[in-house]
C-alpha cells in the first residue's frame, strides 16, 4: 500500500479553525452554560452543524462562537429536535461578512417564560377558516378554538393567538390577524425568504407570543431573547441555508465531529496510508 496527499481546502480549513476558536473558548462557553448543558457536546453539535450547512460554515467562526455564546447564556440549546433555538447564516450588508446569528424559536421563548416562575403555561397558535373559533374582548374576554381534526384541508390562516395562564391565577391572551402579522413579516428584511417562507406559521406564533408577552412577566433572559429575534428579523440579509436537526445524531457521529479537525490538520500536508 501506497501513500497519499490530503488536499487542502476552504471547507476542511474553516473546520479546522472553527474547533479550534472554539476549543480555546470553551472555558467562557462553560461560564454561562446552565448545568443541563456541557460546552463538550455543544462543541460537537456545532461542528455537525457547520459540517452538514456550507452557508453556515462559510460565516465567519467569530460569529459561530458568538451565537453559540448566546444560546448557552439563554439555555437554549441549537440544532436539535427540541427546536429551541437556531443559528442562521445572514449577510451583513453594511460589512459583506456572512455571519451566524442566534435566534430564539416560539418554542423557546416559551420555555424562557416558563422559567419567570410566575407562568404556569403558555402557547401560541394559528386559527384556519374551517376551525371553530370564537374571540370576545372587554369585561369577560373569552377565547375558543376547536381546530379541525378530520384531515381534512383546514383552509386558509385567518388569527393566530397566544395565551398565558399565570401561576397565581388568572390569564392573558392575545389575538392578532393574518393583516397584522403579515404587516409584521413585511418590516423583516428576509420577509420571503427563509424561516418566513419555510416555516411561516412558527414565525405567525413566535410574532403574537411577543406581543402577549409585553403584558407578562418579563425575566432577563426572556427580555434578551426577544431582543435577539429583533435584531436577527430587521439588521441583515436572510441566506439560503438548510436547516439542522442534530436530534437523530447519536454520540458516535458528535465524537467524529469533535475528531475530524484534528485528524484533519494531522493528514493536510502529509501523507496516509492508501
């Protein structure tokens, strides 16, 4: 058996730096990580992530890592089937920089709400034609949905609505037309493409929940969430990317992630057996 060459390229080179940045960061990332979470396996997951989404590993690794600091800030763990959290590539039009942005999913706000303490549950969803509904306001306010259960087509969105029941009794809910969520979508810089295209009756739930949530109780945490998810909706260009769901990957493929940059620099520029 012979040997050969491992070629040098962008892709295999933005790996290498990228675990890199991160492993010498690991000691801030595990500062803010709440004890469910390890930077370890947060390490792993992103170099999945970035393995798996060329958009995504064409942002810069500063940029990774800073997302990667938010989500451990917040709790919210990325790329997995829990959908708390995304790391989405945009391009930064006033640097031409693509960079990874952290933003919150409704699910994850959810959970943000729940850890106030004073919320007992919370949620959000989206009213179809054929759906029996009913809304009243004033004195006695009342909020009904009985969605369509039959398989049958529930026709087009016409509300979406939040609620939250407060732990102390008691609730507040919020309703908001397809007008008026659609008049939000608009103000979005990526209003056609990404999440808002892909995934529109989440960003419908995730645009009433933060109404509603002006009227709860608001922790810190919760408060940075929303603040992220506007910054992330208004600043920068939306890019084409797939979306990651890391949930299926079992400990044997993150354990290769975590080696591949390694073994990678080890073979770039010599030689293996052929």
């Amino acid at each position: 058996m012979g040997t050969r060459n491992v070629p040098m390229n962008a892709g295999n080179q933005k790996i290498i730096d990228l675990k890199r940045l991160l492993e010498n960061k690991k000691g801030n990332i595990a500062a803010v990580l709440p004890s469910h979470m390890t930077p370890e396996r947060l390490i792993k997951i992103a170099l999945v992530a970035c393995s798996r989404a060329p958009a995504l590993l064409a942002c810069s690794a500063e940029s990774i890592y800073s997302s990667l600091m938010d989500a451990s800030q917040l709790g919210l763990e990325p790329f997995t089937g829990l959908n708390l959290s995304y790391i989405i590539p945009y391009r930064n039009g006033k640097t031409g920089v693509n960079e990874a942005k952290f933003i919150p999913s409704y699910r994850g706000m959810i959970e943000l709400a729940r850890r106030t303490g004073q919320i007992k549950s919370i949620d959000a969803d989206v009213v179809y034609e054929k759906d029996r509904w009913e809304v009243e306001k004033g004195l006695t306010p009342k909020l009904v949905h009985v969605p369509l259960y039959d398989g049958k087509d529930r026709g087009k969105p016409v509300l979406v609505y939040a609620i939250a029941r407060f732990k102390d009794g008691g609730y507040q809910f919020e309703v908001m037309t397809i007008q008026q969520v659609e008049f939000v979508r608009t103000k979005s810089k990526s209003s056609n493409s990404g999440p808002w295209v892909e995934f529109w009756d989440e960003m419908a739930r995730k645009t009433c929940l933060k109404k509603l949530l002006k009227l709860c109780p608001m922790s810190t945490d919760l408060a940075k969430a929303v603040a992220r998810d506007n910054a992330a909706e208004t600043d920068d260009d939306y890019l084409d990317a797939d979306y990651i769901d890391i949930d299926s990957a079992n400990e044997t493929e993150l354990e290769k992630a975590a080696t591949k940059a390694d073994d990678l620099a080890a073979r770039i520029g010599g030689t293996v057996a052929g």
